[in-house]
C-alpha cells in the first residue's frame, strides 16, 4: 500500500508538473500570437491606406470621436505627407462613433484604426488557439513521461482510473 500511495503521489506530481508546463506554453503561444496579429495589423493597415491614398482624387477624411488639437491635426498631415512623398489634402471631422480610435476615408476606401477591432482580432486568434490544440507548439515529452509511456505499452504498468480519462 504504501508502493502504491508513492507511486500514486509521484504521478500526481509528474501531472501538476505536466500542467505548469502545458500553461507556460499556452502562455508563451499567446504571447507569440499577440505579437503576430498586430504587427500582422499594422502591415494591413499601412498597405491599405498606401493603396488608397495613391488613388485618392478628393481630399482624405480623418474622423475622430473627439476634435483633434491643431498640434495632432498637423502631425498628421506631416506624417501623411512624409510617409507618402506628397502633399496630402485632409479635412477633420468628429464623428462620436468612432470610439476608440480614428479613420482615414478617401477615395471610397475607408481604414480605421480601433482597440475594438484590434481586440476582436486578438479574441478571434486566441480563441483559434484554445480550440485548436494543433496550433499550440508542441510541448516535448519529459523523460519520466516517455519511460511511463514506454512501460504501459509494453504492458508493465496498468492505467489507473484516472490515467484513463
């Protein structure tokens, strides 16, 4: 009895071990993931906007929930014109649904910048990952966990209840 309470206690310390790793790689894989969707984000963002101010005929629309002090007004402008090597026409307005961030509309083309849509992004992506183990990295089998698996398949050792689940 006592064999079996040591044996017993030692899985259940492999399990806890097991565990913290499994959350320290699920944590490192949304750590990575994060990483990926906004710079995945921004690369969009920036092709997008390139592509429709090249084609832009009438001026661009920037539109913010609240007004824009004349200092952010006119970084913007410099930004557009620096980033695009042209002089680049832009009309403000406020917009109150435009929560959480700004859009730029020309030329029938629209690119907002949002914390809403960046987090549904992110929520989407991560809950990927949490239903789909396979996107997770693989987590290498510890020593003692690939002897545990070479002794139940050559018949050494029986599954307990709980080793079954």
């Amino acid at each position: 009895m006592d064999e079996a309470r040591q044996v017993a206690e030692a899985l259940s310390a492999k399990r806890m071990e097991t565990l913290r790793n499994d959350a320290h790689n699920l944590n490192q894989a949304i750590s990575r993931r994060t990483q990926q969707e906004v710079f995945a984000i921004a690369r969009k963002a920036l092709t997008d906007l390139a592509r429709a101010l090249n084609t832009a005929s009438a001026p661009v629309l920037v539109r913010s929930a609240f007004e824009l002090p004349t200092e952010q007004r006119a970084a913007i402008q410099q930004a557009l014109n620096e980033t695009f090597s042209a002089e680049i026409q832009v009309r403000f307005e406020t917009a109150p649904d435009v929560i959480s961030g700004i859009e730029l509309t020309t030329n029938g083309q629209k690119v907002a910048w949002s914390i809403t849509d960046y987090l549904a992004s992110l929520e989407k992506s991560v809950g990927e990952l949490l239903t789909d183990p396979s996107k997770a990295p693989d987590r290498p089998q510890t020593k003692s966990e690939a002897n545990a698996d070479h002794k139940s398949k050559s018949g050494t050792n029986a599954a307990t209840p709980e080793e079954a689940k």
